[in-house]
C-alpha cells in the first residue's frame, strides 16, 4: 500500500546528507550553506581575482568621447568636420545671396543713399512683408486653434478603450504645448513668419534637463546648414546648426 507524505514534514532519520558550512568539491567547485536558512550555494567556477570596473552612472552612453580619443585622432575628426561643413556652406551660396537680396526688399532697413541722388528714399513697397504676415497669421489659425494643435486618430478598428487612450494622448500633448512649454506658440509664430519668405522652416524639439521638460525651439536657417542638394533632412549626410 502506498502512502502520501506532506512534502513540508521534517525528515527524521540517518538518511540526511549533512552538509557543512563550506566544502570543497572535485574539479574545484565549492559548497556553503547558510546554517540560519539552510540556502546552498555551489560555485561551479571560483573565481580567484576579481576586477573592480569603475562606471560613471551621470554620463554612461553620453560620456564625453573626447576624453577617450588621442591628439591625432581628434585632429583628424576636426579637420573632417571642417571640410564638410564649409562644402555644405558652399553649396547654398547662390541661395545665400538671394536670402540677403530678399531681405533688403522687406523694407525693414533704413538706409541713407545717394542713388540715384543725394538724400534719396529707400522705401520699398510693403508687398513681401504684408503676405509673410498674412500666410503667419491664417497658418496659425489653422495649425494652432484654441483648444490645442494635437488632435489623435485611431488606426484600425475603434473601440471604447482606444478612443479613451487617444482622449488621453491628445489632452495630455496639448496641455504640455500650451502649458508646460510656454515658449511653443511664440516659437511656433517666428517659424511661420520666416516659412513664407525663405521657404524653408527648421524646429529643434528636445529635453532640457535643466528645465526638467521639453523645449520647443525655432532655428534661423542662417544658423542651420544642410547641403543644398539634399532632398529632405532624413537623406541628408549631415546637418550643422
């Protein structure tokens, strides 16, 4: 007949294994128990010396690689850096020169000439800067309404928890562009106003650790370099702000 024994009940008798505190087995392995617990730890593989590694857990994946790389090597990185930059800078020159023309034609300067005579005006017709401020302001009606730019769109099948979590996504997004990024809107305006006239616009979005939130900022393209033959900013080798 066989019987049941509770797992949980204490052995009693001589067929118990005793194990000391610590021993040593063949092939260098070793045993220790821990005589409060009962815990048996075997160590397959001792090992005799240990290296104490020492990492920065402030920088990690961000620590400065300069302090890594030799003289020669950072020079030669410089010298790389140098040589696209100007090449990029070199291939929008012709634009750069209309940039500045363009400009002039704003009638935001006053300037004494004496073409074709002396003491001559230097108006120039309003007609650019009154269509730059038009395009800003009816692109900003419609890219920025009152109640926030977000708005979400359920891909697939819609269902009452999707909808919510969308719900939430929107709220949350619109509250951090009109709240918990005061600068967004203002940043927002000066891109629109230099869209029309310059036709290119560059946003840079990233985390201030400072500020402990997101940052929303306008980038002049006078400050922003990108090869002029590059078709978008994805495909771009480089960009240089």
């Amino acid at each position: 007949m066989a019987t049941e024994r509770n797992p949980y009940d204490r052995i009693e008798g001589n067929n118990v294994i005793q194990l000391t505190t610590e021993r040593e087995m063949e092939g260098g392995a070793s045993i220790e128990v821990d005589p409060d617990t009962g815990e048996v730890i075997v160590d397959f593989e001792p090992v005799e010396e240990s290296f104490e590694v020492e990492v920065d857990v402030d920088t990690g994946f961000y620590e400065n690689l300069v302090d890594l790389l030799d003289d020669d090597q950072l020079k030669d990185i410089g010298f790389t850096v140098i040589d696209k930059f100007e090449a990029d800078k070199d291939s929008r020159t012709e634009w750069e020169a209309m940039f500045e023309r363009g400009f002039d034609l704003l009638g935001l300067k006053l300037e004494d000439t004496s073409e074709p005579f002396e003491g001559a005006a230097t108006a120039v017709h309003p007609l650019l800067i009154e269509s730059a401020v038009k395009f800003q302001s009816k692109a900003s009606q419609e890219l920025f309404p009152a109640k926030g730019p977000v708005k979400t769109q359920v891909l697939g099948e819609v269902t009452p928890e999707k909808q919510a979590q969308a719900n939430r996504v929107k709220n949350f997004m619109n509250y951090q562009l009109t709240e918990q990024m005061p600068e967004y809107f203002d940043e927002f305006e000066r891109m629109l106003f230099h869209l029309p006239l310059l036709g290119s616009a560059i946003k840079k979005i990233y985390y201030d650790a400072s500020l402990g939130r997101p940052v929303s900022e306008f980038v002049p393209i006078d400050q922003f370099y990108v090869s002029y033959f590059a078709t978008d900013l994805l495909r771009a080798d480089r960009y240089t702000q």
